[in-house]
C-alpha cells in the first residue's frame, strides 16, 4: 500500500490456502504472492510484476527469510532464475510452450521444520561438490530453456550439497526416489526443505502412477503416510481469479 501511495485506508484480509505449513511447497511465499497480487487489484493494478515481487519479499522476510525463490515464480509463473538482491535481478527462464511438464507432489505425514532442515546444512563443502553442483545448476538452467525434461530430471536429481544431508532426516526418502525413478520419473528431489518429494514427468496420468509408488514406498520404508498431487507448470503465476463489488 506504500508502494502504491495508499494512506487513507486500512485492509483486513481472509485467506484460504490449501498447503500445509512446513511442507517445503513454498506455503509462505503462496501468501505473500496472494495478498500482493490481491492489494494491488484492489487498488487498480498499478503495479507491475517486479513491483510486486519486491512487496512479497517484505512479506517472506516476516516469516522464512528475504530470499526470492518462491515468492518472484510465484508472482511471475513458470521458472525464475533469481540473479541478484541488490539490486534485486530477476531473469525470466521461459520453458517451450509446446512441451509438457508436470510435477509429482508427494507430501507424507511428517514435521520438517525449515529451521532444522537448514541446520543440517554443511558449513563448508569440498571443492568438487561445489564444482558438481555449479553444473548441475547450470544443467538445469539449459534444461528448461531448452524444454529437455530427461536433462531437467538428471540435473534435479543429482545434488551433492543438499539432499544427502537432509534425505536422511526424512523417513523413507531413498526408498521414496528410488520408486519414481523406477516408475519412469525423469527425476526427484526433495522439494524445498522438506518434507515433500517432488518428481518430474511429462503426463498426467504417468505423473498419478508415480505419485503411487512413491505414496507406497514411503509407508513401506518411512512408516509415514502420504498424500499425492500431480500440477502442471503454471506459466503465468498469481492473478485474480474473480472480484465481488459491494
């Protein structure tokens, strides 16, 4: 509202969001974009992606730290690479239009707060796991402008910082990988901290066939029930859905 020079008025504001808390799907960030977006509509639509974003990440700073990842794809859709803080650089990362990419969601029963998964994060890593994942990174980057799902999933699955020091903190997670990529996923990964496992496919109805496995395979080697959903790549990220005038 500051940014929009708004000073005469107060909001209150009612969410209702379908992501749980501590998930590792970006649940803060859904929020921050939600209520950017909405003030913003409200008020005439004034302002522009970027705009927005930089609202967000006030927003995220409150609750999970001033970090662009969830909140600028968010806002922008599709993939964002985020380059920079300050200033704050965004470069849009455009998947081909004509290729199909869905995402296999797989959240169990289990607490991963964000604290702690981050508190089993090495403080100093060896020269060739820094190297490896600089190509994994750039891998990934060249995957999805390319529209390569089989290079998206290698580079996506092929993280030596991270998920070796959080996998083990979440029951089942080998067994959980293991069974999507043996049901034809061309990819998994924990998402976010956790405790969600994310893979990647190219259809819908393979994407619910993985989503079993892995569902299976966490009950079989973490104890944990889960739940699966199958989304595919928003390109064009939070927008007004429909408006009430009274």
């Amino acid at each position: 509202m500051k940014m929009l020079n708004i000073r005469s008025v107060g909001l209150s504001l009612s969410l209702e969001k379908g992501l749980p808390l501590g998930s590792g799907l970006g649940s803060s960030a859904a929020s921050a974009a939600a209520a950017a977006v909405a003030v913003n509509e409200i008020f005439g639509g004034k302002l522009p992606a970027l705009e927005l974003v930089l609202a967000g990440l006030e927003s995220e700073a409150k609750v999970s730290g001033y970090h662009a990842d969830n909140i600028a794809p968010a806002i922008m859709g599709g993939f964002v690479l985020v380059r920079s803080y300050e200033p704050l650089d965004l470069i849009r990362l455009n998947f081909p239009t004509e290729k199909n990419l869905f995402f296999v969601l797989v959240n169990p029963e289990f607490e991963a707060p964000t604290k702690k998964m981050r508190a089993a994060l090495p403080g100093e890593i060896l020269m060739s796991d820094h190297v490896w994942n600089s190509s994994q990174a750039g891998a990934l980057v060249a995957a999805v402008l390319q529209g390569d799902l089989v290079g998206l999933g290698k580079a996506l699955s092929s993280d030596r910082v991270v998920e070796p020091r959080r996998a083990p903190l979440i029951p089942g997670m080998d067994g959980v990988k293991k069974a999507a990529l043996e049901a034809g996923a061309f990819g998994c990964t924990i998402s976010g901290a956790g405790p969600t496992v994310v893979a990647v496919t190219d259809d819908e109805e393979k994407g619910r066939e993985i989503g079993e496995r892995m569902v299976e395979a966490f009950m079989v080697g973490g104890g944990l029930k889960a739940v699966a959903m199958v989304k595919k790549l928003d390109t064009v990220g939070a927008r007004l859905v429909s408006s009430i005038s009274r």
